[in-house]
C-alpha cells in the first residue's frame, strides 16, 4: 500500500504519553484521509515503554516499531525515523505531545501547496521553566548569529518534509547531529507556521541540562568553524598587544622608570595566555575527537527489533 504520510515520535521512557500521542495522531491522521503510518522509535527506554510500543503495533498495523538496543539520544532516534520512514511526507514530532498533533493538519495544507519543508515555529512555550526558556532564546540566537546555515529561530525538530528533502538527509551520516540545522543546510522550499508549545502532557523531561549542552555543540561545530577563528582571534589580539607594548617597555626601562614590573604582572601575564591556549586546545580537541567519530565510522544506531518488512 502507498503511504502518503510517516510520523515519526522519538520514545524514551514516555509511558505516560503512548496511548494519548497515539489516540491524537490517529484522530488527525484519519481527518485527512490517506494512508499513514506512525513510527514509534524506542530510544532504550527503561520503563515499560517497550512493552507498550510493541502491545500497540499489534493491535494498529499502522504502527511500525523501531526498538533501540540502547539509549543513542533524541537526534539519532530522528534519524532512525527517517530510515524506516516510507511516506510521501515525514512529520517528526515529540511524543511528549508538546507538539499538538493537530497542527500537521496545516503542515500538509502547505505541503500540498508546494512546499517541501514546514517548520513550526514556537511562538509561546507553556509550562516550562525560566531557566529553560532563557537558555533556549540564548540557544537559538546563539546557532543563528555563528553559523553558516540559517536555522529559523524558536525552531524545534517539530516539521513535515517532503520525501525528496528526507532523501537528502538520508545520505547525511554524520555521527554527531542536528537534525533541524540539516533540514536548513538541505535548503528547498521552506516555511515557517506559528504554534502555541503546550506543556509536557506528563513525566518529566528527558532533556537534561548536559544533554542540551552536547546538543548545542553539535549544532555549533556541526555547522560552523567560528570557534577555531576565535582561537586565531586571540592569537593575533595577544600578538598586537605584546608588539605594542614593547616600545613602551623599552622605554620606560631605558628611562629608570619601575613600573610594569615584579612578579603578579608576569605570572598575570602567563595565566591569562596559559588559559586562552588550553581553551583552545579544547576547542581544537572538540572537532578532532568528532574526526575520530567519523573515521570510525561505527553505525549511528543498533536496533533490536526493526519493524516488518
Ligand atoms: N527523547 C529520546 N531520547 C532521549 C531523550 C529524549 O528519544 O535521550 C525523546 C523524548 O521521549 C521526547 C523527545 O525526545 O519524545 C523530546 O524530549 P523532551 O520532551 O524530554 O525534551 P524537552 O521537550 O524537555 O526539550
Ligand atoms: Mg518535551
């Protein structure tokens, strides 16, 4: 059978949410009349997700598990959706039902008017934290002002693409993702609806601090080499001041004068020098051990139980 759209929710330890993500998707889905599919993409979950993603795909055919043999994080959950996806049009979405299903109506308005990729783009964010929301601001201004691509700001992964755009994305094998910045990168014709975040329906975030972290150091050494600049901006900084200060020292030596001299001015002097070369060296170990990622080139994913056929 052809299927015209695959939604794909990225699963980790969402118990509480299964049956209400699946209801509400079924009930949108059904509204538009052709055939789709739901893929439930099992991150390692350890609580009785599993169980009930596979009790699910038995009694709905049209849901197609993908049971992780370990928790591999979020974006490669996305990723694995979109290998396993067969629709015309692939809608990733947040099992947590912060995303309402309901939306996808308007994406496929827009698919259907020729658009290839249709972002949504969170114009109020309910029930979160200020720490969360301060974070994310910075996060997206952050990613937009230092990369190369230009990711729409206030963007998540919650989007509908059109097959052609997950082809592309499909031959993106980098081990370290962001999903969203890729969608970018791929390019097409692209637009941006407005939606209202709702609240997580239940449990907890699965987004720690640490694992937001990692996710915005992918997005910045994924698509951009500014931190490397700046290592070769603080070169030439100390470089400038240490040119222009030796006349100075020169002379105030060559006049008798005391000043600039002793110890703290030196030892101030290497610290500060020792730090910004450590940093860099940070910086230059964060894309090399990525290079290493790559050359290894190990399986973004290992599955436990891929969906039939
Ligand atoms: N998720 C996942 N693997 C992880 C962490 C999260 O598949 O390691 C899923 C999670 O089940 C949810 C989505 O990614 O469907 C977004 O996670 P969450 O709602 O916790 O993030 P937040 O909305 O708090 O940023
Ligand atoms: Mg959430």
């Amino acid at each position: 059978m052809k299927i015209t759209y695959s939604i794909i929710a990225p699963i980790f330890n969402e118990k509480e949410n299964l049956s209400e993500l699946h209801r509400r998707v079924s009930e949108v889905m059904d509204s538009l009349g052709e055939a789709w599919e739901l893929i439930l993409v099992d991150d390692g979950s350890t609580d009785s997700s599993t169980d009930m993603i596979r009790e699910l795909a038995k009694k709905d055919k049209r849901i197609r598990p993908v049971i992780f043999a370990r928790n591999f994080g979020h974006q490669i959950a996305i990723t694995a959706g979109w290998d396993y996806a067969r629709g015309d049009a692939v809608v990733i979405i947040d099992a947590d039902l912060q995303d309402p299903p309901e939306l996808i109506v308007e994406m496929a308005k827009k698919w259907r008017e020729g658009y290839e990729v249709v972002y949504a783009v969170r114009k109020e964010r309910e029930g979160e934290s200020w720490f969360k929301l301060w974070t994310a601001s910075l996060f997206y201004r952050l990613i937009y002002r230092i990369t190369d691509v230009k990711i729409p700001l206030d963007t998540g992964d919650f989007r509908l693409m059109d097959r052609k755009v997950v082809n592309v994305l499909k031959q993106m094998r980098e081990k370290h993702r962001f999903p969203r910045g890729m969608s970018s990168w791929a390019g097409f014709k692209q637009i941006g609806i407005e939606y209202k975040r709702a609240a997580r329906a239940a449990g907890e975030t699965k987004y720690p601090f640490r694992k937001m972290f990692r996710l915005a150091i992918n997005a910045v050494t994924g698509f951009s080499y500014f931190p490397l600049q700046v290592a070769t901006f603080f070169g030439f900084v100390s470089a400038g001041i240490a040119i222009l200060a030796m006349p100075v020292v020169i002379y105030l030596r060559a006049s008798g004068s005391q000043a600039f001299f002793g110890q703290a001015t030196t030892l101030l002097a290497v610290l500060f020098l020792g730090g910004v070369q450590l940093i860099c060296l940070g910086i230059l170990g964060e894309y090399i051990g990525r290079l290493y990622d790559e050359a290894k080139d190990r399986p973004l994913y290992i599955v436990r139980d891929a969906p039939e056929e």
